[in-house]
C-alpha cells in the first residue's frame, strides 16, 4: 500500500497533535475504514491512544518520516525515506527561486555578473541579496522580462541595474517582492500601463520608488488609442481604482491621472514597437 501526500501528512499530525476526534473526511474515512484508524462516531473520528500509536508504526512501517518535512525539504531529503515519492513532501522545484538579469557592472561576490541578451538567472533568496547593483528594476511579465535587451528606448541612465521579474506559478512573485523591500537601492517598475500595472508599482516601497519606466507621453497616447487597450482599462478599473485614489507617489498618480483621462492602456509587449525611437519619462 502507498500513502498519498495527504494520508501521510495526516498521519504525521495525528503523531504530533495527539487529538482525540477529527471531523470525518474522505482521508480519516479511507484510514478507519482500511486500516481501522480511528472511530467513526457521527461526524467525528475519534482517536484513543491505541490509535496515535498505530497511526506512528503505520509511518515507520512504511518507511515514512514521522514528523512534518521541512517546507524547504528538498527532493534528496525526501528520497531518503524508502516509502514516499522524493517528489511527493519536497519543496517545489523552483520555490524559493527568482530570475534576474543583469544591466551594467552588477556583480557577485566582487565578481563581474553578466546574462548575455535573450537570458536570465534563476537564483535564490540569499544569492539575489549579495549581487552588487546601483539600482533595482522590477519588470512585470516574462516576455517583456526575458526580451528586455530588445527595449532600446529604455535609458538606464548610466546606472547598473539588477531586474527582477515580478513571478509567476513558477517563479515566486512572493519572494521577488521580499528581495526589492529587504534590500536598500532605489526601485524601478517597467509595468504595463494599465491599471494593474499601477497596481503592481503602487505596492513597492514607496519610500524607495523612484520611476515608473514608461514612453514618452505622446507615444504612449497614440499607442493606448486601440479596442484592446480600452478593454484591459475597462476590465481592470473597478478593482484597481480604490488603492490608486489613494496612492501617494507622484510618479503613480501621475500615471494613474494620464490613464485614466485616456481610459486605455497599452501593454509592455507592444511597448517594444517603439524600436528606440521615443524616450523614456
């Protein structure tokens, strides 16, 4: 018999709780019916010491950890248990991770740190915090974030700069947030200009935001003029509206107020047809 992650995670709180009911569920209803785990009585499994004895020889019987694994178990921690997938208890396989590039003389360690055009870095908490930079830039989406060398209109003002993509399902946007507010440098957000893109700039720390990354004005009003663009504004303006009434950046109001008098937005994948032709604000 194999135990799924959820029997087994049960079976380790019933080791370390010691409870003396549990409300029945399809996992403490398969372990009292299969393996006469417990009592069902109405709603309730009841548990006697005979039980959370059982429910422990079941765990090393099986050659299954007895106490909860770590959140940042890895796989080879896992493995180490005969009875369970090195998968199944294991931290997933990027957590933890987040993917920078490097723009200018960023370095690690005192070394010189560079990710050729077209790549990232995917690395850990502790490594994002010791790499050397002038500024941080945080950048919305991996298309955008990966293509980045592509957006010749971007001036980075002769800075060396650490991006940071924001996070997805894969890479988290959890700990990309906790690297730009842990560290000291001055933020930039390159965002889509739309209300969730203002979104995103308007939670970084404020006192620390010093540019949204955006076109010149006059490009940006010819670019928003689209049915797509008036779609992604009608779409996101009722949620994003309360937090950016009250946003007290300049450069987020100033950004909200010209986004709102076009009602469009426009995206940073069709920010790169500006082909270097439009500045920066």
């Amino acid at each position: 018999m194999t135990f799924t992650s959820q029997q087994i995670q049960f079976l380790q709180r019933l080791v370390s709780e010691r409870p003396s009911q549990r409300r029945v569920g399809d996992v403490s209803r398969h372990l009292s019916e299969h393996y006469s785990l417990g009592t069902m009585v109405g709603r309730q499994v009841e548990y006697r010491d005979e039980h959370l004895r059982m429910a422990e020889a079941l765990l090393r019987t099986h050659d299954l950890p007895v106490s909860p694994m770590a959140p940042s178990a890895t796989r080879a921690d896992v493995a180490a248990f005969g009875g369970v997938s090195e998968k199944a208890l294991s931290a997933a396989p990027h957590a933890g991770s987040i993917g920078v590039k490097c723009v200018g003389s960023c370095t690690l360690d005192g070394l010189p740190l560079r990710t050729p055009d077209g790549t990232y870095l995917v690395v850990t908490p502790e490594v994002a915090r010791r790499i050397r930079c002038d500024r941080l830039m945080l950048v919305e989406n991996l298309e955008t974030f990966r293509q980045l060398e592509r957006y010749g209109w971007i001036d980075y003002l002769g800075c060396s700069v650490l991006v940071i993509y924001r996070g997805d399902s894969v890479l988290s946007t959890g700990e990309a947030l906790q690297l730009l507010r842990v560290r000291r440098e001055p933020v930039w957000a390159f965002v889509d200009f739309d209300p969730a893109g203002l979104v995103i700039a308007n939670a970084l720390p404020t006192e620390r935001l010093e540019r949204i990354v955006l076109p010149e004005q006059a490009w940006l009003r010819k670019a928003a003029n689209t049915s797509r663009g008036r779609q992604l504004f009608e779409e996101q303006e009722a949620k994003a509206r309360p937090g950016l009434e009250r946003a007290v950046h300049p450069e987020v109001r100033r950004a909200w107020a010209e986004l709102t008098e076009l009602r469009s937005g426009v995206t940073q994948e069709r920010m790169l047809s500006i082909r270097g032709e439009a500045k920066t604000e």
